[in-house]
C-alpha cells in the first residue's frame, strides 16, 4: 500500500471466534529509527459490542475513533437499540472517503458481534473489507502468517487469546517498528473487556 511508507509502525490483529471477537494490538508508536512512546493503546471500545484496533497516526485515530463513537450514540439514541458492526464499518468507510484528499492516515479494524461475530477492515481511503480475522500495521504479513496456518471456525476464546498474542510476538520479531506488549479487547454478548500483557 502507498500509504505505509508514511505511517508509524504497529502490529494490530483481529480474530473472530464462536463467542464474540478479540481485537488486540502491539504498544509502540515509532517514526522511522525513532520510538516515541512505548504504551500507546491503539485498541478502542466504539459500543458495548462493537470495537477498534487502529494502526497508523495516533492523531487520526483517536479523532476517527471519537468522532464515530459519537455518531454511533446518537444512531442508538435514534434506532433505540444498538448500532450494528457493519453500520460502524460503513460509517468509518464513509468518513475516511471523505477525507480522501487528506486522508486519516490510518488502517483499522472494526469488530464486534451482531447476530455472528463480523470484522472488517478498512484502508485510510475507507474500502470495507469483510474477513473471519485480519491484520493490519507494517507488521501485519508475519501475523497473517501465523493466522493463515492456525485460524479455525468457531475456536474457543483462550485459543483465539493464544493464537493473537503469538501472531503480534511473531510479527514484532521482524518488525522493529512494533513492540512493548499487548493490549487485547474482547468483544462478546454480554459486552466488553480488556486484558494488556507486558512484554516478558
């Protein structure tokens, strides 16, 4: 992709399993040789059963966060009942075509549960790209090695929980630009949680 030479490097995956979804994300922002922070949270609860894990400019993607997060309050407050994930991922994919221009500069995964665990991944010019799991980051081809090889319907949530982790350890042993632990964001029925594992 054209836009990776200018984002910050990251490792964010999304899993989905038979109970709900697991969003989870490496804690380093860097720019080129440089680390800049190294417990930045680039994983974000949108509603009870819809989450985020973004990847690129923190800038971008706290303000696409913040700003979807209360468009979806208001459509709940209007439908008087939860926003769905693909409406969540069709109103992100709508905000970031606007911009396409000056585009956000981030990639994003959106997931959560509706009647089935959904993820979508969307580019910084918004393409909604439906999947059962999805990496994106300057380390996302190592963790979608992992998951290619170990990604099964219907895995239990400490599977899914392992298989996340192993993918994120994984890509950071080659990407210098990601790092510094995991933050992980379960999505289910009964709601949400989140879990950080510390680098060992």
């Amino acid at each position: 992709m054209a836009f990776a030479e200018f984002m910050p490097g990251a490792t964010v995956v999304g899993i989905s399993y038979n109970d709900g979804v697991i969003l989870a994300a490496d804690k380093r922002i860097s720019f080129g040789n440089f680390v800049v922070n190294k417990n930045i949270k680039k994983t974000f609860s949108i509603t009870d059963h819809v989450g985020a894990a973004c990847a690129g400019m923190v800038a971008d993607m706290q303000v696409l966060v913040r700003q979807v997060e209360a468009l979806a309050k208001i459509r709940k407050l209007e439908l008087r009942r939860d926003v769905p994930p693909n409406s969540i991922a069709k109103l992100m994919s709508v905000i970031m075509f606007e911009r396409r221009y000056f585009p956000l500069l981030t990639q994003v995964i959106v997931g959560g549960i509706n009647e089935k665990p959904e993820i979508y991944t969307l580019d910084p010019l918004g393409s909604v790209l439906p999947d059962n799991y999805a990496a994106v980051g300057t380390g996302a081809e190592g963790a979608l090695g992992i998951m290619d090889a170990e990604f099964k319907p219907n895995m239990s949530e400490e599977a899914v929980r392992e298989l996340a982790s192993r993918a994120i350890r994984s890509a950071t042993q080659r990407d210098a630009a990601s790092g510094d632990g995991i933050d992980i964001l379960y999505v289910t029925r009964t709601g949400h949680r989140e879990e950080t594992i510390r680098p060992t």
